[in-house]
C-alpha cells in the first residue's frame, strides 16, 4: 500500500479524485487529468510531490508492478536533483521494486 511521505517540508499526496487530477494538471499544465479512468481501472496510481503546498512533480506508478513509470514537473519538465533525490527516498522505502 502507498503511503504519503515526509522528507523534510517536501511531501508526496495521493491524487485519486477526479477533481484532484484536474488540479494537478492545470497547476504542472501537463495531462495527468487524462489519467482519471487508468486510475480507476486500477492500471495506474498518481502521486503529486509538494514543496509547502507548491504543486512539484507527478508521479505515475504502476500499482501491479509497483515500478514507477513517470514523473513531470511544469510542463512535462524532468525532475530536479533535489525532486529526485525526495523521491529515490520515498521509493525505496514505499515501493517494493525500486
């Protein structure tokens, strides 16, 4: 199971709403919104990494095979060092096959 994790003030929240993936990809302007139905299927779960509530990086992750498959900051830019850093972190501790 997927937990939100604290490193420092960065924190990963869980994007599951409709209205939540909404959000997340008009404040990044990148598509996540589309994800809505592999998310209810249950072929994908979307993490949103924040800095003080400031909308970083998405997260896509394969919840079968618990892989992540993406991850897109502000238009569809690659994580930074730091984001990377946070989410090796996250990963190692959360996910079984990273």
């Amino acid at each position: 199971m997927l937990r939100p994790f604290r490193a420092k003030k960065l924190v990963q929240l869980f994007c599951v709403a409709p209205e939540d993936l909404y959000k997340e990809g008009k404040n990044l302007n990148h598509c996540v919104n589309t994800y809505a139905n592999k998310c209810f299927e249950g072929s994908s779960t979307i993490v949103s990494l924040r800095y003080n509530d400031k909308y970083r990086v998405t997260i896509e992750i394969n919840p079968r095979t618990m892989y992540i498959v993406q991850v897109k900051g502000r238009f569809n830019r690659q994580a930074n060092s730091q984001e990377q850093r946070v989410i090796s972190q996250w990963a190692k501790k959360f996910l079984m096959n990273f």
